[in-house]
C-alpha cells in the first residue's frame, strides 16, 4: 500500500543524502525497468497504473492511480511505473581499453547522456572525480535511458588514479589537436572537464595529449560546446576510425 510515509520516503530520494539513507533509488517507466532483472540491479517494490503489463517482472507490484504515481514520480508527465531499486554496493573499477573520466560535471542530464553515449558506443566504465554529479540521481538515470544498468560509473580520486596510468591520457581543451587529424591510440583515458570551468589544471598537467573539435562555423558567438554534445562528437571521430 502507498501510505503517505512511504511517499514521502520516496519523494525525498531526489536528494542524495537521503538515497543513502534508505539505500534506495527510483526508476521510471516500463521500457527502463523491464531491463533491471537482466542487470546487476534489485527491484525491492514496484507501483504500476497498469501492473498487468509488469507483473513478470516483479510479483508484488502494487497498483497505483495516475494521482498516487504523480505523487512518487520525478517526471512532469510520469509515466506507467516506478520502481524502487536498492543501491548497490560501490564497484570497483576494472582495466579497459577506452574510458571516460569526467572532472567535475556537475549537471545530471549532461552526466546522463554521457552514460547513455558511452553505453552506445560500447565503453564499458566511466570514472569521475568524487564531485562529480550522483548516478543515481533521478535526472541522471532519466537521460541515460536505462544505460546507467550497462556502463560502470565509478567515483574516485581521478588525479591520483591518472598519475599512476601506464596508458596516454587525453583532455579536451579548446587549444589541442584537431580530433579529426590526430591518431588515436588503441588504449586511453579520455578527460572531460566541468561545464563552466574545464580540466582543474592539477588534471590537465596529468594530460599526454589535448584534442579539440575545431570551429568551422563563422560566428563567434558560441563560446563553446556542451560536455554531452562535445562527448558525442569525440567518441564518433575515435570509432569511425576503428570502424
């Protein structure tokens, strides 16, 4: 049953004190949670206006009206079903060819689509700096769209993990190599920095190399790319070469 505690509990997991508090965090929609039995993830309940359609997923699902979702969505307009997963426990991070590091990103939707980029593209593991935003952020796992279940995310100190990488370590910069003639090596570190202020220099003197996507419009009048949109480009200059 949806008591007034229990949503209560649920609106507060919106704050990352609180998901640590109860261990619990929220996804929505069908689409996203039909894949979390077939993922390292645990469903402990699950509110449906239409259990019917996810009942195989999780026995006890609990009908809910449009209103009762509303109340326990983070969505505008929810959608059918919200689970409540238990957090898991931290994993540890593992050697692969290419990952991403992120410094300091601080916007959840930027994080997320960076989730769902890495996922798309085949990287399996992204590092980021303690300060970066929380996965489990209600907007991170919205725009992921269910790729947070398949990429690592892990949460370190960045500066000590790249001083102590036998791999090269790339950053992007607005001053670097252009992306579109600079030879990618088969294993590395790509760094991406914070939305307002870049790679903190204690990072960027740990860089081997700077790439950049060089400007071919006229206008100056965009300073710069966003992280999710430069991310996306980066990663499609480094596969169409291996393609």
């Amino acid at each position: 049953m949806l008591t007034a505690h229990k949503i209560k509990i649920l609106q507060s997991l919106d704050r990352k004190k609180f998901r640590q508090k109860y261990n619990l965090f929220l996804v929505e929609g069908n689409k996203t949670i039909k894949e979390i039995p077939h993922s390292p993830y645990q469903i402990m309940e699950l509110y449906s206006v239409n259990p019917q359609e996810i009942n195989h997923i999780f026995k006890d699902t609990t009908q809910v009206s449009a209103t009762e979702l509303k109340k326990i969505s983070f969505l505008q307009h929810p959608k059918d079903s919200v689970a409540v997963c238990k957090l898991p426990e931290e994993a540890a991070p593992t050697e692969v060819p290419i990952e991403i590091i992120l410094d300091g990103i601080q916007d959840p939707g930027n994080l997320g689509t960076i989730i769902r980029l890495a996922d798309w593209f085949g990287i399996e593991q992204i590092r980021c700096s303690i300060d970066t935003a929380d996965v489990y952020n209600p907007k991170v796992i919205q725009a992921s769209m269910g790729s947070f279940l398949r990429v690592k995310v892990v949460y370190e100190d960045i500066a000590d993990y790249l001083g102590n990488t036998n791999n090269p370590v790339l950053g992007t910069d607005m001053e670097g190599e252009n992306i579109y003639t600079y030879n990618f090596p088969e294993r590395f570190s790509l760094v991406l920095g914070n939305e307002g202020n870049g790679i903190r220099p204690e990072i960027e003197s740990l860089l081997t190399q700077k790439i950049t996507i060089p400007r071919f419009g006229r206008s100056q009048a965009t300073e710069s790319l966003n992280v999710s949109m430069a991310t996306g480009i980066v990663l499609g200059e480094i596969f169409s070469a291996k393609a």
